[in-house]
C-alpha cells in the first residue's frame, strides 16, 4: 500500500534505527497559542525533546502532505500562516485529497504518529466532554481516537473549560488507561488538581515504561494509555474560575460551536488573564514534552 506520509530527514532516521521517538500535534500551535510566542514554543519543545535524548516529530498537514517532523520552515508556517485549519481524524483524506493545509488535533496526531509507528505523544491538555454536553453532545474525538490506538500520551488532565467529571467517566468506558505521574490528584490542566483522584499513581519513566510493556503482554494496546502530568505552577483558582465563568457566558453569547468552541475559550483565558494562562499552558506542553522524552527513551 502507497503511503501518504512524508517523514523528515531526522524522523525517518531515529525510525530506521529504533530510536526514541515523541510526537507532538500541532493544533496547539496554530490554535492553542497566540502569536507570536506560538512558534517560539513549538520550537522550544522540539528542544527540550532533543535535550531529553529522543527525536520530536511535531505532525501537521501541508499542502495535501502528511509530515512526521516538520522543516522549521514547516512550523513557521503553521504557526504564521493563515490558511491553517484544525484538522480531526476525519478531515484527514479530505485536506490530502484536496491538496490543503491544516494542524492536527489530538485525534488526528495520534492516529497519524501510530500509523507511523510512533508510541509516545506530548500535549497540553486533552479534549473531552463539553459543560453542557448532555444537550449539546459535544464531546471531543480525542476520546473516541484514543479509544482505538497503540500510543502513551502525556498530558496535564483535560483542559479545564470541559466537564472533568463526565469525561473521566468516558476514559473508564472507553477502556483508555489513565496513571498520575507522581500523584493521585488529577490534574485539572490551568489548575494542579481537578478535585478528582487517580487511582494508579506512578513515579518515573522506568515505572511508565513497565506499564507499556505490560500492555502488550495483556492485550490492552488496543486503547491509549494516558499519564497525567499536573503543572507545577498553576494559575490562581479564583481568578481561573471567574475567567472561565466568562468565557462559558461569551461563547454561549456569540453562538460558537463544534470545533471552534475550545480555541475561543483557550483565546478568552489567555486575553483575559493577561498572560497568566499563556505562561502555565507554555510550562505544561514543556514539561509534557519532557517527560513524554523519558518515558520514549526508558521504553525503547
Ligand atoms: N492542549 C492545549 N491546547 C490546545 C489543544 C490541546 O494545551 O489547543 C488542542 C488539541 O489539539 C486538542 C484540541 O485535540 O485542542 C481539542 O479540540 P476539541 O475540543 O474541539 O476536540
Ligand atoms: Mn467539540
């Protein structure tokens, strides 16, 4: 079978010599993060990647073209460019059919870096079910995704905008593995703890790593696993909750929907909070991308 995925230099290298690899997504890049600190982070996450003993291949659609790793010319482009859109796995053959351009969202990176063989993957905070999401049915494809792949995704919880509660119910339906790293406290993304408590805490890559290997020895790879990573600094909790308070009312207000939903209140956060936000999202996909290093290096 023809494959439709263009690897870089340095990807298709560290693949052919069974080196560690993370993947990263690229929708935080063009949609999670404003400009100009956007680019600056996805480099520097592709830094610390690097600095961690594992190669980063940061996943995005350009031109029709599926990149695992991207030129720095590519991710200056995704993170500047204004034809990018936000691609879930179902946009995918439609964006390379008609030759366009997009970031790749949770579900479409994950789906993308398995294809390409690639088992651990760094974001920020995942999607999941929406406040209100028992009239609205909005419920991201992160979850369904991660219900079919063979990847470990380092994540800080699910961003706090969502229904924490209901989603974590979802993850235990789903069948998607969850550990804490470090704690028993899940993460509540902005937040350090979401009030909800993890049953499996674990206390390094070498012990994440046991976990993965055990999930192919008892047939559960078929699902994600996920290893939440809470922020060290978080946001304030009374100004996190007014901030959020908000944003529900505005986008509410305004009648956003579907996939614009969570860029608008990631955007609302960070305008609102005067950059608080901003600095605790930053330190959560650089600690994320850290870890998920680790975690590729102590597995392979
Ligand atoms: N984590 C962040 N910022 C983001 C995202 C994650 O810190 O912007 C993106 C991811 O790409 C995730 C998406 O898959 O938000 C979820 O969007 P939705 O709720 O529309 O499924
Ligand atoms: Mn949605």
């Amino acid at each position: 079978m023809k494959s439709a995925l263009v690897f870089s230099p340095e990807v298709a290298a560290a693949l052919a010599s069974n080196s560690p690899i993370v993947a990263l997504e690229s929708t935080i890049i063009s949609h999670g993060l404003p400009r100009p600190s956007n680019l600056n982070v996805a480099r520097e996450v592709e830094a610390i990647v690097r600095e961690h003993g594992a190669t980063p291949a940061t996943i995005a659609i350009l031109d029709g073209e599926v990149h695992i790793g991207l030129t720095d010319e590519q991710l200056v482009a995704i993170a500047n460019r204004d034809d990018i859109s936000k691609a879930s796995s179902r946009d995918l053959a439609i964006l390379v059919a008609s030759k366009k351009s997009a970031a790749t969202t949770v579900a479409a990176t994950a789906h993308l870096a398995a294809q390409a063989g690639i088992k651990v993957f760094a974001t920020g905070g995942l999607g999941g079910v929406h406040r209100g999401a028992i009239e609205s049915f909005d419920e991201s494809a992160d979850l369904t995704a991660l219900s079919t792949l063979d990847i470990t995704v380092v994540c800080a919880g699910f961003k706090s905008i969502l229904d924490v509660g209901a989603t974590l119910e979802r993850l235990e339906t789903l069948a998607i593995g969850l550990v804490g790293y470090q704690t028993n406290a899940f993460p509540g993304f902005y937040l350090t703890d979401s009030g909800f408590t993890i049953e499996h805490r674990v206390d390094s890559a070498a012990e994440i790593a046991a976990v993965i290997k055990a999930r192919e020895l008892v047939g559960t790879n078929n699902a994600a696993l996920l290893v939440a990573n809470p922020v060290m600094k978080e946001m304030n909790p009374a100004n996190h909750d007014q901030i959020l308070a908000t944003g529900l009312a505005k986008a509410e207000a305004a009648h956003i929907i579907g996939k614009d939903v969570t860029p608008f209140l990631l955007e609302h956060f960070h305008t609102t909070s005067h950059g608080e936000s901003l600095a605790v999202n930053i330190e959560i996909i650089k600690s994320n991308s850290a870890l998920a290093a680790d975690i590729a290096v102590a597995s392979n």
